[in-house]
C-alpha cells in the first residue's frame, strides 16, 4: 500500500477504490447524529483538504476518533471514493485511523478555527502557516521565487551567492546592521576585513558591488538572497530582514536595463499567474479584490515611463507642491501611480542628491542614470541605474559621499582593469509579493516577519 499526498489524490494519481494511507493534520471535524465522522485533513501540499470518512465501527473511535481536534496530527488508512459533494471531486473511506499527535489543550490552541486578525496571527508565525491564507502565500511565494530563477536562467544569466557579512555600505546610508563575533580575539583572526576595515562588519544592504565585479567578467549575473536594513521605517512596505533580487549586466546601458526589466516583470507575472491561478482566486475569493485584475495589466499594458524632472513638473500642475531636488512623498507617489496613471510607472533620471555613488553621472551633470518602478498600490518595487564606470567620476562620487577610498580599491580596480558600460536593478521580492498576493502588509509576505519594532524570532 502506497502513501499518498493531498495533491497526488486531486492531480488523479489515485484510482478509485485504492487502498492508500495519507499523512496530515485536523483542518476540522463533524460528527453526524448516526454515528459517523467527516474529518477535512489537510497536509499542506495543495490548498485542498481530503474529507476522511469514519464510522462509528472503528475500533478507536470512541476513545479517540470522536475527540479529534483541529490541529491534530493522523495518519488515515483507507479506499478513495467519488464525492457526493459538489466541492470535492475525492473522499477517502477510513478503514484505519492512527493519531500521531493531540492537542494539548483545544481551548488554548493559538489558531483555533475561529476567525483571527492578521496583527493576532504574526505572533504565532510558527503557526500561522497553517491556515489556508498563508498556505497559499507560500505556495505563490515558491512559484515566484522559481518563475524568477527559470527566467534568469533561460536568458543565460549566472548566479552569484554575494557576501552577507560585508564591510562595505553599499548604499552609502546608515542603515545597517553591525556584526559582531561573541569571541572577539578568535575573529580578529579570522576577519579578513580587519586592517581595511578596522574590523567592522555589518550585514549586507546590497550585493551589488560585489555581483558588479562578477558582471565584469561574466557579464549577465544575479544575486539573490537576504539583505538587511536597520531603517526605522514602522510601514507597511518596510521590513528589517527581505530577500532581494539583483540582476547585473555589462555592456547595458539605462535604457537597455529599463527594456530587460519590464519583460522581466511581465514575464514572470504571466507565468506565476498560470500557475497559482488556484491560489490566487483563492485570495480573490476571500481576502483582497482586484489581484488578478492588477496582475493582468501588468502584463498587457504599457507601463509609463517619465523622467523625474517632467514627473516634478506634472505633480506641481495636479496641485502637489515639489521642487526639483526633493524625494517624491508616500502621499505624492501614492497619488500618481493609483489615482492618476493607474498604470504601472517607470521614473527616470533622478537628481544625483537622492541616488547613491555608483549610479553614472548624466551629461547634465545633475542628474544620473537611474530608475525607478512603482506600481499601483504597493510603491516603489524596484530600483535600477547605470552605473559609473569612469574612474576619476567615481573617485570624485566616493569623496562628495564621505566613502574612503581605500574602502572601496577593488571596485575601483574595476575601472582600472577594463572598464566598460554596465547597468542592473534590485527588486524587493516580499514587495513584489506583496502585489500577487493582495496582502496589504509586508510582514504578511516574510515566513518570519523582523522589523525594528517587532522581533519575535
Ligand atoms: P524605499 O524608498 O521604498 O525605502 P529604497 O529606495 O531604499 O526603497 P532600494 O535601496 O533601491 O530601495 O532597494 C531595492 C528594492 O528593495 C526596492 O525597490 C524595494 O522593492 C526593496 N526594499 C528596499 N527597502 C526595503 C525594506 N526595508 N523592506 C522590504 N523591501 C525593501
């Protein structure tokens, strides 16, 4: 007799009549009045439950079938049948029921079948997973993680694993966490970075200039891993600890890296979309509006592209007061992607004074080689630029910043040792998740949410 998963019996790879065994957990349980059972086990492989008949005639079901609660862990013995109800097309009859693990105390059960608040549920993270809400996010989150990997791969882009303990401030903030060793003499030794970086060492904001370096030789390469900001920034677009996709390219300028990220988006929103349609209306059905409608346009509409400048002179004819020069506000942005393009936004060339040192300088002088994307909603969801690739521009960018030089001798031996054009961009991917899931608040879209405020694990 052969074990079986949930989604094995719903994909038909179960014939009628089998006898077969499934593993899983209580999702919830019904007695009827004549003595029988109806027990939706769930084991987290599809969104779909298994509804196990029991009768009263099994030999533990007085002492232990008729006290099942949600939560319960069993493995069920028995043949598949055609379901006479309409939501399911497969119901197993129980011919042996072994329970593998109770609960402890019902009442106390953190996520009971009742109604729970999503601020509620982030405490029990460790828990949350297992309602049906969370067990969809993950699944979409897999699909898009892969969708990304396949894309990336199919276009001959080479995977880079970047450092994530690193000495060196990527963005030039002071966002970041510092990592220190509980034995301090032993990682005196082993720091590499101590003579250059007076031994500290933070965890990364970025992998950028490190993935520049594999660009410079591999020219299409990636990274795609943790990063961590120490921002106070208590919104729902912001966490402590996401994952980010970096994608870096030689010989591109800025206008080919906007081009390679609008099919990149398209791309994988096409194909997460197929496959998570389950899932996603699903979500529709129960929790947020319009997602497949937002992940549609992303798809077939033009995205808007502008330059700030033009974008500071549109804001100040719709009535909102900025000057060229000043970061685009929450409210500002919200009210230009939403309501007034109601598209997704591509915004170009920002002053240098809000952009990092690496990005190229443009020949005004003012401005340089950037993007940005918002989309509707969500905000920004990925930042990209050209980056500089002139040494003595460089060296002049690494002064104005307060960025010593020495810090930074291997990116400029990038510009030394056969410099050419090379551009990418970095997606925030729980934000990019945020917009196929509909979920409203990004520690929803983190397995285990950190922000500065909230840390429970
Ligand atoms: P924002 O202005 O929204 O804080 P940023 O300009 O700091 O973002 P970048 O440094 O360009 O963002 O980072 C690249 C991408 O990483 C962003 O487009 C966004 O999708 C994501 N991102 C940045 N900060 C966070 C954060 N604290 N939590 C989750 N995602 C983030």
């Amino acid at each position: 007799m052969k074990n079986f998963s949930i989604k094995d019996i719903y994909s038909n790879k179960v014939k009628i009549n089998e006898k077969i065994k499934v593993y899983g957990w209580v999702r919830s349980k019904r007695d009827s009045k004549k003595g029988i059972s109806f027990i939706d086990i769930f084991d987290g492989t599809c969104l779909l439950t298994l509804q196990a008949v029991a009768k009263s005639n099994l030999e533990n079901y007085e002492k232990e079938i008729i006290k099942l609660t949600s939560g319960c862990s069993l493995v069920v013995t028995g043949n598949i049948i055609f379901s006479r109800r309409q939501e399911q097309k497969y119901e197993l009859l129980i011919i042996k029921l072994k329970v593998l693990g109770l609960i402890n105390n019902p009442d106390k059960y953190p996520i009971s079948l009742k109604k729970h608040t999503f601020e509620y549920l982030r405490k029990f993270a460790h828990l949350r997973v297992r309602t049906k809400f969370f067990c969809a996010i993950s699944k979409i989150r897999n699909v898009l993680f892969s969708t990304i990997n396949n894309f990336l791969y199919k276009k001959n882009f080479t995977w880079v694993p970047t450092p994530i303990i690193t000495g060196l401030n990527t963005e030039g903030s002071g966002a970041m966490f510092s990592v220190f060793s509980s034995n301090n003499d032993k990682a005196k030794k082993l720091s590499n970075f101590k003579n250059i970086f007076k031994n500290k060492n933070f965890l990364t904001v970025s992998g950028q200039l490190t993935l520049e370096s594999y660009a410079l030789a591999l020219s299409k390469v990636y990274n795609f891993g943790p990063t961590f900001r120490s921002e106070d920034s208590n919104t729902k677009r912001h966490l402590s600890e996401f994952w980010m996709l970096e994608v870096e390219v030689a010989f591109f300028n800025l206008k080919k890296i906007v081009h390679l990220s609008k099919i990149f988006l398209k791309y994988i929103t096409e194909h997460t979309l197929e496959k998570c349609i389950f899932e996603i209306e699903f979500l529709e059905k129960y929790f947020s509006k319009n997602i497949i409608k937002n992940l549609k346009n992303l798809i077939n509409l033009d995205y808007v592209e502008i330059e700030y400048k033009d974008l500071i002179k549109l804001l100040n004819v719709l009535g909102k007061s900025i000057s060229f020069g000043e970061d685009i506000s929450l409210e500002q942005e919200k009210y230009v992607v939403n309501k007034h393009f109601c598209k997704p936004l591509i915004v170009k060339n920002f002053p240098k004074n809000l952009k990092a040192f690496y990005m190229r300088d443009n020949p005004d002088n003012v401005t340089v080689a950037s993007m940005d994307i918002f989309l509707p909603n969500i905000g920004e969801v990925l930042g990209g630029s050209q980056r500089e690739e002139r040494l003595k521009i460089l060296d002049n960018k690494l002064k104005k910043f307060n960025l010593g030089k020495d810090k930074y001798w291997w990116y400029r031996d990038l510009r030394k040792y056969g410099t050419v054009i090379h551009s990418g961009f970095g997606i925030g991917f729980e934000r990019l998740l945020c917009y196929f899931t509909g979920i409203d608040n990004i520690r929803d879209a983190s397995p285990f949410p950190k922000t500065l405020r909230k840390f429970y694990y």
